[in-house]
C-alpha cells in the first residue's frame, strides 16, 4: 500500500461510504475522492464529510487515482467504468463491490486498456439501508471478501492485503460459482422477501410476530440496485427460483392431501439441514 | 387469581415450561403440575425443575385442578382435552396455547362438559427451539397475547388477569380473523423458510449471507408441530401460499422479459409498503 496516495470512488453510497471511512481509519496516508453527480449529492456528500474531496467533475476524480472504486448498482459500474478510461492512469487498480460478478467481468475485460488492473470484489456486508449518511468504519471488519479475479496478479495481491488490512477474511473464488452461489443464499431471499411484503394487506393485523419480521426485513432494500442484480444474474436466478417453487408445490399437494406423515419426514429432513446449516 | 392453587400443564416443552416458571415466579401460592407421557420424558422433567410436581398418572395431574393448560401440538389438544373430561373439576378453567384455533374452538365446544370454561389463548412468543429444557420464565414477558374467547365471561377475564401479570398484552380477537392472520404473518412465512433450506445443496458453498440466516432461522422448528399447524389451518394457507405464488411468477415473468422499469416499481412499491410495517 506505501504507493496508494490517492483513492477514488464513484458510487458514495452506503458501501462506498463507508469504504472511504475504513479506508481514511487504517490508511492515513491515503486520500479518498469521491464523485457526485449531482448537486444535491454533493451537498449532501460535502456536509457528511465522509471523504477527503468531493468533486463534480469525474476526471478530476479519476486522473492520478492509484485506485478506483466502483461502488455502483451492477449495471452502472459497466456504463461507469467505460466512461472513466480516458482519465484512468497506467498502472490505476480498478475494483468494484457489485453483488453478481460474471457480467462485469465479461464487459470490463472486453476494454480493459493496457497497463491498469480490474480486480473483481464483493464483500458480503450489505444491508438494507441505502445512503452515505449510514456510513460506518467498520462494516468490512469480520466481513468474508469474495475475490473473483486471478490470485496470481499483482493488483490481486495488492487489493487482497487492502481487504485483509480493513479486517475482511479474503476467499478467492470464480465469478460462475460466485453467481450461482449468491443467486440462491441472497438474491433468491431477497426476491422471496419481496414478494411476501408485497402480499401483505390490511386485513393482515400489525402485530410483531418475528418470524414475519425476520422474511421482511431485507425487503427495504433498494430498488434500482436490486432490479438490476436480479436481471444480471437472470440465469442462475430463474433455475433457482423454479426449483424452490416446486418445493413449495410439494407442500401444497401434501397439505391438500392432509398427508400430515409425509409433512412431518419432510420438515424433518429440512430441521436436520438447518442443523447443519447454523 | 386468589382461588387457583393448582395450574395442571399437558405438554411440557418449551412454552408450557416457561408458563410454569412464569406462573411460580409470578403466583408464589400456586403449585404447577406436569404430565409427562413416557419414562423417559419424566426423568428430564423431574432432572429440570420446571414444576413443582410431575406425574405420569393424567388423572392425578388434572383433578381438583383449579387451571388446566393444554401446551399440546393442535391436533393433540382435542384429544387430550376429550380425554381428561372424567377428570375435570367443575368450574375448571381451561385454556390452550394453539397457533391455529378455529379447529380447537369448535371440537372443544362440542363436548364442554358443564360448568366447565375453555379460553383460547395464543402468546406470540414461540421459538425456534423445543423441549422444557429451554424454559425462560421471562418469554411471555412483553409479548402480545391472543384470546379468541368472548371478553364477557367471567373466565375469560380470570385468564386475561394471569396473561397480563405475567408481563403480556392481551388483545381479543375472533378465531376466524386470528387464523386468517396467522396464516400470512406466521404459518406461510414458515413454510416459506422450510422451503428455502430444503432446496440448499451443496453446490451452495457455506458462508455467513445474514439475508439466508434470516429466512431460514425458523426452519429449525419442530416437524410434527408445524404439520399440524399446516394441516389445522389449510384453508387459509392454500389460498396464502397459491397468492404467494402468483408474486414470485410475476417476479419471474418481468425477470424473463428483461423488464427493469417495472422491476423497479414493483420494488418501489414494496420498499414503501415495508416502510409502514416496520
């Protein structure tokens, strides 16, 4: 890290925020920068003092950046990443925190100009809340930090140490098996956690019942970011989705036939995955 | 409560426990007595100290019982309740802590012996986790209670005095709208989660994504519970379940099409929706 002076994020939301945070609290030496697009958010931004500089003008963000993050929704880091390469600089590491990996991947290695590095991240502590104003230092500390790039590069290297200096454990891992692994243990849940919000109406009480709770909490998660993680990880997603609807299918053919012996082995056979599960 | 001084409990796992420490913490002149089924079930309740006295003669346990608690799976409390009829005091008082209750309320009424009260009752405090060596006297402390008997009778307002000492919110409500409630707030978000963990393989390699540790936590509750709750309040859970069912396919035909503007009204809509809830 002795060559990192200057950090440049594009995307000062929540995760990006709190990056710069983290970053500013283990780095001292380091400056970040961040872009907003618009005025509001560079109020905003200016007033919460999460970063060192924010500017309007992405080439004053990017030029003579050491390393760019791009903390975007996922098909946005694609249009942003295409935008910023007349500013990048030779030998710039460029990396993201998008939630499905192989897209990406396969768009930024297609103009990946000579001399700077993209090193696929997705640190696996998001939450609910959207907004630089929830920012925190240390949400990365304990997190597990998927890697979808080569271990063997350089920038690799460099990146992993940064994550591992913030607290986060490293897992090296490929973007096929990131996207099939996320698509079943997040973005199946979340489209679950939608849809049970959505069914939800006033002949429905309000009391706290936490089971309830617990299966709509992540349904505050924003829009944009979510619609376009389920589009980028369509394939995995609907294969998982049509899986988990026929099991849903088996309950209702067994509660139809009042099979409760066949209910009972079934929800057995689930207690004891989840024994293993927890 | 100055006449109750003997409480019978049928069903001494996680919430009967916690009743009988709640009743001794709360009611220092009332004496719990405990039913235990098997040899087995005995020792643990004796090894556990949760009541001041078992038994495994069901006659001793319930006469001259002033209270009697049936903390039994749904469909067992009917059969215990028909059987402990010979044994009931007159003016006993009855009660149950069913998460379905239409069922109960109408085979219960049908053989009420005279002069005898039953009360539904369903403390919304259950857990993930079963057996009385879990007991927490402080469970129902803070938790609302629902009574789906007539707020007249006299026995009804002796077990809503008993609720509210030990620390619950007692609200009324009908058995059809409680089961219709339960059905979407507890019993579908249930099956939801038994779903979910079934259909994890291990292809889904194991790390610690809290949106899939929060929808699959209550898929540890126990099986012949949960059958019987499905099966208890079917009519409810089918046309919930079949709702259910319709979102996700809208989800998966906008997802197919590619259809990113209406994703995100859709989320939009829910994210406000949540917004209330929470």
């Amino acid at each position: 890290m002795s060559k990192i002076k200057k950090v440049a994020i594009l995307g000062v939301g929540h995760m990006g925020g709190s990056l710069s945070l983290a970053l500013r609290d283990k780095f001292p030496e380091v400056s970040t920068w961040g872009y907003a697009r618009s005025k509001k958010s560079y109020d905003k931004l200016k007033r919460i003092r999460v970063l060192n500089r924010v500017e309007r003008d992405l080439k004053k963000v990017v030029e003579n950046a050491d390393l760019v993050v791009l903390a975007l929704p996922v098909e946005v880091i694609i249009v942003y990443f295409k935008r910023i390469i007349p500013f990048l600089k030779k030998e710039a590491i460029v990396f993201d925190l998008g939630s499905s990996k192989g897209a990406i991947e396969k768009s930024i290695n297609k103009c990946l100009p000579k001399g700077v590095s993209f090193v696929g991240c997705h640190p696996l502590c998001g939450s609910e809340k959207s907004g630089a104003e929830f920012s925190k230092k240390d949400i990365y500390q304990k997190a597990t930090c998927l890697i979808t790039s080569s271990p063997q590069s350089k920038a690799t290297e460099t990146v992993k140490r940064i994550w591992e200096k913030l607290g986060s454990k490293v897992i090296f891992i490929s973007s096929q098996r990131h996207d099939k692994f996320l698509s079943y243990l997040s973005h199946l849940p979340h489209l679950i956690s939608f849809s049970l919000t959505d069914g939800f109406s006033k002949d429905h009480l309000k009391f706290s019942l936490q089971s309830f709770k617990d299966l709509t909490r992540i349904s505050l998660s924003p829009a944009s970011v979510w619609a376009e993680i389920f589009l980028s990880n369509k394939g995995n997603l609907l294969t998982d989705l049509n899986n988990f609807m026929k099991i849903l299918k088996k309950f209702e053919n067994l509660i139809k036939k009042n099979d409760k012996n066949k209910i009972v082995d079934l929800i057995k056979k689930i207690n004891t995955k989840q024994k293993h599960l927890s």
